[in-house]
C-alpha cells in the first residue's frame, strides 16, 4: 500500500492542504517534505496515521479546529487499485469513500499486516527520540547480535532494560553469596526467631524467684506513692493558703466599698441604658409638641382666606356627563369628510367587481350579488373538490396506464428465465455434515498434524550428521544420562589434563633451568665438582697402587703427579666450599624436577588413556548407527538431546493424528460425498466446499429469482386489477362533483354569472363583499357622526342659559368657556379640601407626641420607685446617676461572694470566720518558706517512688517472658509464616529467572532465524553509512551469548558499545533498514516515514542516509520530513535520481 495523494481538510493548523505523491513508477518512491520549524512536517506524518487508525478521543492537533470538524484523507493504491477515503471523527464509520458511505474498518486495516499504530510508530516512523533511544540500546546490549536484531526488527528501543530490570528483579530475591537479597534477609529473621524461641523457655525455681521479686517491688513502689501522695497533698494545702492571702485582702476592700449602699437595691429590673433613651424621647416629644402647635395656627388661617361656591360643582359635574360627546364632536369635524369620501370609493370598487364578474353595471345592483362569507367558503369548497376529483381521475388513468406496462414488463421478465430444475442434494449433504462448523475443525486438524509433521521433520533432519541423513528415528545406543556423564567426565579428565600437562611442563622448566644454573656456576668459575674430584682420589689410588707394585722412578713420578693434582683439588674445594653447596642443591633440584616430571608424565599417560576409553566409546556408539566416528563427547550429547527431541515430535505427530483422525475422516467422508454431485473432482475439502458451496448459492439464488418474478407479476396484476376499480369510482365523482358545482352557482348567483367563470377564482365575489362592508361601514359612521354633533349641540346651549353665559360661535367653543369656569372652581375646592386634610393631620401628631411626654413620665416615676426616697427623683439624669452606682454595688457584691467562694475552696473551710482563723498569723514569707521545705522532700519522695516503679517494671517484664505458652506458639506461627514467605520469594526468583532464560532462549532463535538475511543487509547498509569505514560486521561468540563486532578497513574491530554516538545511529538505522527490507520480502510494503533524523549527522553521514532513504524508497514509499535545507541539497545531489520535494 502506497499514498498517491494526501488531503489535510481540516487538521491541526492545515486547512485544505493537500500533498501529491504521484503514482507509484519505475523511479524509486522517495519523497521530501521540507518547511521551516513549526510548518507542519510531523503533523503531516500524525495525519497519515489517524488516517490509517482514526482520531483519538484527546486529540492534540485540534487546536484550530475542534475535534468534531477534524477531517483526513487520501488516495491510496492498495494492489494495484486506488482507492479514496476519508478518516472524520466519529465513534461509528469514521472511515468513508469517495460517495460518502461508511466503510468497516477492515477495508483499511486489512492491508496494514496486522500492525497496530504504536506498532506503525515504532516500526515505521522514525523520528529523532526513536533514533537516539536506538542508539543507548545498542550501547545497552552490549553488542548482543540477538537484542540487536530483535529490537530493530519489532520496533523495540528498551529490550535490554527490560531483560536487566527482570534480572535485577530476580538478584534482588536471591543471589550467590548474597547478604542483601530478600531470602537472605527472611532466613536471618528466621535465625533470629530460632534463637527467641530458645531463649523464652524458663525453670520453675526460676519463676518462683521472679515472682518473688516483683511482690517485693510492688510493696516498695505502695509505700513510696503513700510517701509521695502525702507531700502532695501538704504541698496543696500550702500552695491553697498561698493563693487564698491576697483573696482576705481583697475581700477586706470589698466589704469597705460595700458599706455605705446597704440601703441600695440588690438588683435592677430595668436597663439603666433605657434612661438615657427616654431622656432623648422627652426631648424630641417636646420639641414636637412646640413645632406643630405653630404649624396649626398658620395651616388655621391660610383655610380661612378661601370661599367656595356649591353651584360650580353642579356646572363642573354637568361638562364631565358630557366630555363623552365632546370628544365625539371633536372626531366628527376632522373625520366626517374622510368618511363620504370612502363610501363613494366602495361604491366605485363594487361596480369594478360586477364588471370582472362579467356583469353589465346598469343592469343589475351591485348589492344583490354580495354573498355571505359561508356562500363564499361553500362555493370554493366545492371548486376545489371539483379541481380535486378532476386530478384525481386524471391520476388514476396515469397509474392504471404505468401499471399495465409493469404486469407486461414482469410476463416478459418471467418468460425470459430458465425453466425450474431440481437442485442437487448438496446443500442437504452441507447440513447433514455439519459443514460450517467442520471446515474450521478440519483446517485446525490439518494445521495441527501438518505443524507437527513439520515439527517431527525439522527434528529428524537435525539428526543428520555430515553427510549421513536419516528418514526415520534410529535407535539411540546410549541414554542422555549416560551421554552427560560422558562429557562431564570427559571435561573433567580434559582439564585434569591440562593441569597435569602444565605441571610436568612446570617440572621441565624447572629441570632445564638448575642444568643452566650449574652450567653458568661452573662456566665463571673453575670448580672441582665431586665428581671431578672422586676421580683424582682414583687416579692416585691408582698411581699408588702401581708405585708399591713397581717402585721405580717412573711410578714414583706418575704417583707425584697425581699427588700433586689431587692435593690441588683439595686445596681448590676447600676454597669453593659455598659454591660447592650451591652446585649440590642445584642438582638435587634438578633430579627433584625431573623425577616429578616423570611422575607427571605417567599422570598425563592415564588421563590419555581414559579419555580415549571415553572417545573411544563414543565412536563406538556412533558407529552402531552409521554415523562417522569424528564425534565428539559434546556433539554426542547434543546429538542425543536431539534424538530425545525428535522422538518427542514423532509421538506428539502420532498424538496429533490419533486426536484429529475422526475429524479429518469426517471431513474425508464430506469430501467423497461432494466429489459424486460436482461436476469436477475436488483436490481437497476447502475447493470441496467451496465449489459446492456456488452451486448450491446458484441454485438458490435460480429459485429465489423466479419466485420473484412470479410473485412481482401477481402483485402487478392485483395492482392493476385495484387501480382500474380505483379509475371508474374517480371518474364518477368526477361528474358528480361537476354537477354540484353547476347548481350551486345557479343557486346564489342566477343566470347573471356563469360558473366557467368562476372556476379560475372566486376573487371578484370576495371583493365585491369586501367593498360593500367598507360601504356599509362609512354609511353607518356618517350617519352617527351627524346625531352626536346634533346632540352636543343641545345639551351645551342648555348649559350656558342656566350659567348666564353668551353663546359662543359653535357649540364646541362654548363648551370650553364653560370648562374653564369650572376647572376654577374645582381648584379653589381643592386647595380648601388639602389645607383641612393638613390641619387634621398636624392635630394628630400633636396629640401623639403629647400622649408620648406623659408616657415616659410615668415609665421614669416607676423606676424611680425601686430607689429610696423616690419623690426626689423625678430628674432623668438624677436617676442615671444613682442606677449606675447601684450598678457598681451590684458588681461589688457578686465579686465579694465570688472571693469568699474561692476562700473556701482553697481552704476546705465551711465559712469566712474559719478561713480568717486559718490564716491568722499568717504571711507571705511563711508560706514561701513552707512551700521551698516541701518541695525538697517532694523531690526526693519522687525520685524514690521513680526507682520504684524501673524495679516493678523490670519485675514484671522478667515475669511476662514466662506466663505460659502463648507467646512461644506466636514466635513459632511467626516462623511458619516467614518460611511461607521464604518460599514464595524462591518461587517468584524461579519464575522470574526462567521468565529471563526462555526470553533469551527466544532472542537466541530469533537470532538464528534471521542472522543471515538481517546481518547481510545490514552490514551492506551499514557500509554504505560509514562509506566504507566499516566495510563488514562480524559475530563473536561470548560466554552464552554472541556479540556484534564491526571491522574497519584496517581489519580492526570494534565493539558497538566503543562506537562514537552517531556512529551507533548510523548502525541502528542500518539495523532499521535491514528490518524494512525483511518486512518488505514478507510482502508488507506500507509508507516509511523518517522525522529530520539526519540532525546530528555530518555532510558525509547526511550523503550516506540519504542514498539510504533512496534505496529505501526503491522497496517501498519513502518520506522524509525536514527543516535543514542542506538536507535537501544533499539529497538532490547524491541520489542517483532525484528524490520528489514537498514543500511548506
């Protein structure tokens, strides 16, 4: 699949932008998008991507335009077909064509390999985080080939902290030799509770003196709390006198202050703040009372300065009776030639409709052809169900006609198909088998045996050794036990070997190295060795001899000579007497070394010898089965744990079969069955099944035609067969409505208007209605107009004789000489009317402010009662004065009691008289001295009772170790459960270190799988990356794992982790690319997207990549999104052809 053309409606900050890709060529499909920073390059890419996967419900490119008016779209060639859609989003067909109708998600998804978007992003969307990210995991992996090809392959940037942090969590459990981990920790706590539970059992004698002990301790601590508790309360009593000194004294004020207002109340019924209340009530009473008697005597004397005549009110009741037909007077001279004028124009309009009604104006009176309103309505009511019937008929001879073509066109239709045969029997031979539910059944049995057919296979070949190939199972001559106890001996003698090889070499070199010592010591110096010199002694022995025997001259010389020689010698070794012993033990190492490496070498004898039994062994078991006799130990073993494997596949293919048999018999028997009805013979159940699966389809599809057809033709016959009893009851109503219309006509309008005329529109008659009622109106408003002038007329010139008044010209102005004589009047009545409503109200206030003053004497005369002598106190403020030190009294008294209270609480006495004996004699100073003395014993009482309470505590903690059983049961459920606890984390180290091994074990065959075809491709990109600074990658096998080496030019190599950081991009996107062609020979070719990933590169990596990109694009489409122009140019001039420029 391939983008031809992609359309940003609406997304992100792009309206209607839209990119042209071009159909897909011989060229290869390699395209730049290039704009400045924050153009859109990877909201291009994010597009591309909710085009293939939808919007998500949190949307960050729709910040221009809101979520619900997001739109994508794009044309796409998938299998060399285009085709348009578009991505909106919508919970429910979000995915729509070209036309606009909601497509499944699979007509898109179906051509994205089964890949979901984080697998798009990772896989093939590269950007700048994903490329760096790549290049820690290389560093990460350490050069593992397995975590390299994986993680380039899926995508996957963390592989390697993944499998650490799962081998981290596994140490962190248990480790060797570990002191940290958590079941290290779990058995010191258990340790620790194995000690306890020792240490808590306690003799009888023991607990008898324990119990002893705490009696003693706790009557020590009763009699020091008594101690304690006394001085306490001593120390109370005191501190009681101490507080109640200064309360006599004040107590003594008190009572002073009291003295002189024994004659004063106890308590107050009232609020002394109401006094100050009332004295400013009486004062604004007061004033009151002043102001409103001055405001009556003027209020007095303007009422009496106005005189009021009774008769204008009669006059001013008279013009409001007829204000009514005043104003009628006044329309009636601005409306009344108005109105004539509209009667003449109705008039007019009437004779216009009679002329469109076809009437001769002269000859007939406009007046006897208005028509009610209902005549009106009647008339077109029936109009229109005459036009409605005339419609209706006409229709129906329509539709009787088309119905007629239709039972023709349905004969035709049916005469044109085949005629019925009898269907075959294979739908009936798909249901007795069952055959929906048995072709998946029977594909799953053919998968199954066929996987373990091939599983038993892949197992057989791998038993070929050489050129030796088996085509069954042989039987294998030893057990794996055996096997391993052959390469466990074999590795042991191997390395016994080894060591005893070096040993003997050791005693070797050691030999050679005491011959080369006593060889230097006797090349610097001349050293009579005892050898030399035991045979000097000989040679004299000898002389002498030959002397005593001959006694001659010549013996006696030979003998001096040899004399002399070993007198030398002797002389010569005393004086090398230390060099002599080092030569002595120089030998002895020597013939030490060299019977050791004897020794060794008999040792080295027998191990040759048993690991050639054990070679030989194998050979032997080798040989029994035809293989060549060059296996090692190892390879033995690694054989014979592939024999177990095939074995193990062969009896899970006999499984299989044994477990699918009925299935696949089923399936056979369907098979046979279908092969006897189809036309030709089937090669397997699915062509079986599909072909019989068309003929029943085309059966059913014959049958369910011509019933179609025959029920198509019946229900046209019956619609024609309706619609013609239809046809003649609407051509009848039509006469009928026809002759109702004719006489009604008649009816209402006689012979002067014909009803042809009228069935275009009733229009004139309802005119003619209306200009009659405008006529008769303008007729009715004159003539009322006319009485109403007529009856003022009268009614004003009465007025104005009883008055005395002179008529006026018209009868309207001497309506209004009359109006202003009365409204005078009406104001002389009013102003009388307000000043004595004034008047009553001003004598009111007056009396309430009165009744106000004499109010609050008699509240001030009655709080005055509760005070002696209260005849003096008719003063406000006099009153104040005494309630607010009554007050001070009040406040006097409650404290005084208050004190004496506290008194005798302080000294539990039962009243004042035994307090004051208590403190008599009393100071300050004595009670300080009193409480100092106290204090001091109290102290040490404190520190007694302290002591006390450590020795019963101490006691009691002794004695609660061995009250009984309980305690140890707990330390033992205790260790029960952290021996749970120990064996959950062994379980949870067991499942997380196989969790790792099988993890590996699956990087380790996915290594194997695709090295070769992933390491050839990425070694090749790689080289072209580094333009030739590493022309080759290579393996190195270490420990369990094989590790990723790159060779330079020079032949050195390199570890992926020595790699400068843009080098290891270099080879992550090389690692990628190698990935994509994997995918691409897969048959998955989808858009390739890389974001400016090129920014760290220099110009000579930039060439690279892009020539990269550009092989790339000649598998598949290509995209690269850039803001360096650079890029660009690079691009451009480096690629063999020009890559296609998008510009933002």
């Amino acid at each position: 699949m391939r983008i031809r053309r992609l359309s940003l409606e609406r997304f992100g900050h792009f309206t209607d932008r839209t990119f042209d890709f071009g159909p897909a060529g011989d060229r290869p499909d390699f395209h730049i998008i290039y704009g400045p920073n924050e153009a859109g390059k990877t909201t291009t890419m994010e597009a591309a991507l909710r085009l293939f996967y939808g919007f998500p419900l949190r949307e960050d490119y729709a910040f221009k335009h809101a979520r619900s008016n997001l739109q994508v779209s794009a044309t796409l060639e998938i299998g060399g077909a285009t085709r348009h859609l578009t991505r909106l989003p919508k919970r429910s067909g979000s995915l729509v064509d070209e036309t606009g109708t909601a497509l499944p998600e699979t007509a898109l998804s179906a051509h994205l390999a089964g890949l979901s978007q984080d697998d798009y992003r990772r896989l093939l969307c590269l950007d700048d985080d994903t490329i760096v990210s790549g290049g820690e995991e290389i560093a990460n992996a350490q050069g593992d080939i397995g975590r390299l090809l994986f993680s380039a392959a899926a995508g996957v940037a963390d592989l390697s902290g993944v499998l650490d942090g799962v081998r981290d969590q596994a140490d962190a459990l248990w480790k060797r030799r570990g002191r940290t981990t958590r079941m290290a920790e779990l058995r010191r706590d258990l340790a620790d509770l194995d000690g306890q539970i020792k240490e808590r059992d306690v003799t009888a004698s023991a607990w008898k003196a324990l119990k002893k002990d705490l009696t003693r301790a706790q009557d020590t601590e009763k009699a020091a709390r008594h101690a304690r508790d006394m001085l306490n309360a001593g120390r109370a009593k005191i501190e009681g006198q101490k507080r109640a000194l200064p309360l006599m004294a004040e107590i003594a004020g008190l009572e002073a202050a009291i003295a002189p207002c024994a004659d004063l109340p106890a308590q107050l019924d009232f609020d002394p703040e109401r006094l100050t209340t009332l004295s400013v009530d009486r004062g604004v009473a007061l004033h009151n009372v002043d102001r409103l008697t001055r405001h009556l005597t003027a209020l007095t004397e303007r009422r009496g300065g106005l005189a009021v005549d009774p008769a204008l009110d009669a006059l001013a009741t008279a013009l409001d009776d007829l204000e009514d037909l005043a104003a009628r007077d006044r329309g009636a001279h601005l409306d009344l030639d108005r109105r004539l004028d509209e009667r003449r124009a109705a008039e007019a309009g009437m004779t216009r409709a009679l002329h469109d009604l076809g009437v001769a104006s002269s000859g007939a009176d406009p007046r006897s052809l208005v028509l009610s309103v209902g005549v009106i309505a009647t008339l077109d009511q029936t109009r229109e169900a005459l036009r409605e019937a005339i419609a209706h008929a006409a229709a129906e001879a329509r539709e009787a006609v088309a119905l007629q073509h239709r039972v023709d066109a349905a004969q035709a239709a049916l005469a044109s198909l085949p005629p019925q045969e009898d269907a075959p029997g294979i739908a009936d031979v798909l249901l007795r088998f069952h055959a929906d539910d048995l072709a998946p059944a029977h594909a799953a049995a053919l998968q199954a045996t066929g996987a373990a057919r091939a599983r038993a296979a892949r197992a057989l070949a791998e038993l070929a050794h050489g050129t030796v190939v088996f085509d069954r199972i042989p039987d294998c001559p030893t057990s794996r036990i055996a096997a391993s106890e052959w390469v466990d001996r074999h590795r042991a003698l191997r390395a016994d070997l080894g060591a005893a090889t070096a040993r003997r070499d050791d005693h070797l070199a050691d030999r050679a190295a005491s011959h080369a010592q006593a060889e230097a010591l006797t090349r610097s110096r001349t050293i009579v060795s005892d050898s030399d010199a035991k045979a000097l002694r000989a040679a004299r022995d000898e002389q002498w001899a030959k002397h005593l025997a001959a006694l001659d001259g010549r013996t006696a010389a030979a003998f001096q000579d040899a004399l002399l020689r070993h007198d030398a010698a002797t002389e010569a070794r005393l004086g090398q007497a230390s060099e002599l012993g080092q030569l002595r033990q120089i030998e002895q190492a020597a013939a030490e070394a060299e019977a050791r490496a004897a020794q060794g070498s008999q040792r080295i004898n027998a191990l040759e010898a048993a690991i050639t039994r054990i070679e030989e062994a194998v050979k032997d078991a080798a040989r029994q089965i035809g293989l060549a006799d060059d296996l090692s130990p190892q390879e033995w073993l690694a054989w014979v744990e592939r024999h177990e494997q095939a074995r193990d596949a062969a009896l899970s293919l006999r499984e299989a079969e044994d477990a699918n048999r009925p299935v696949l018999d089923r399936g056979a028997a369907l098979r046979a069955e279908l092969a006897a009805l189809l036309p030709v013979d089937p090669v397997d159940l699915g062509s079986a099944l599909n072909a019989a699966r068309s003929v029943a389809d085309r059966d059913r599809a014959q049958r369910e035609t011509r019933a179609k057809a025959e029920d198509t033709l019946r229900q046209a016959q019956r619609d024609l067969a309706g619609r013609q009893a239809r046809l003649a009851t609407a051509q009848g109503a039509e006469r009928a409505a026809r002759d109702a219309w004719q006489q009604l006509v008649a009816a209402h309008l006689g012979a002067l208007v014909s009803a042809d005329c009228l069935m275009t529109t009733l229009d004139p008659l309802r005119v003619l209605r209306e200009h009659e009622v405008a006529r008769a109106a303008a007729e009715q408003r004159i003539s009322a107009m006319q009485a109403d002038q007529a009856r003022f007329a009268a009614a004003v010139e009465a007025l104005a004789r009883t008055q005395g008044i002179t008529l006026r010209p018209t009868a309207a102005q001497t309506y209004a000489a009359l109006k202003t004589l009365a409204d005078q009047a009406r104001v002389t009545r009013d102003a009388a009317q307000g000043l004595d409503r004034d008047i009553d109200a001003a004598r009111a206030e007056r009396a309430r402010n009165e009744d106000r003053l004499r109010g609050i004497d008699q509240e001030v005369a009655a709080i005055a009662a509760v005070f002696p002598d209260p005849a003096t106190l008719t003063d406000i403020d006099l009153l104040r004065q005494i309630a607010a030190r009554t007050q001070r009294a009040i406040a006097d008294r409650s404290l005084l009691v208050s004190r004496q209270r506290s008194v005798l609480l302080e000294l539990g006495a039962t009243d004042i008289a035994a307090a004051r004996d208590q403190l008599a004699g009393l100071s300050m100073a004595d009670v300080e001295a009193a409480l100092r003395s106290n204090g001091s014993d109290l102290e040490h009482a404190e520190t007694t009772l302290t002591q006390a309470i450590e020795a019963r505590t101490t006691a009691e903690r002794a004695l609660s170790q061995v009250r009984g059983d309980a305690e140890i049961a707990a330390l033992v459920e205790r260790r029960a459960t952290l021996e749970l606890q120990l064996e959950e984390a062994a379980l949870q180290h067991l499942e997380l270190s196989l969790g790792h091994r099988l993890a590996s074990d699956a990087i380790r065959r996915y290594r194997d799988t695709h090295r070769s075809g992933m390491m050839t491709a990425t070694e090749q990109c790689f080289a072209s990356l580094t333009q030739g600074a590493y022309p080759s990658l290579t393996t190195q096998i270490e420990k369990d794992s094989e590790i990723l080496l790159a060779v330079d030019r020079n032949g050195a190599s390199k570890r992926a982790a020595e790699m400068s950081k843009g080098t290891r991009f270099q080879l992550y996107l090389a690692l990628r690319a190698a990935a994509h062609e994997q995918l691409v020979s897969q048959g998955t070719r989808l858009p390739f997207f890389c974001d400016d990933i090129f920014e760290t590169f220099d110009e000579d990596r930039t060439s690279a990549a892009c020539r990269v990109m550009e092989a790339i694009g000649g598998r598949g489409q290509a995209i690269y999104l850039t803001h360096h122009r650079h890029v660009v140019d690079i691009a451009m001039s480096v690629c063999d052809v020009q890559p296609v420029l998008h510009e933002l």
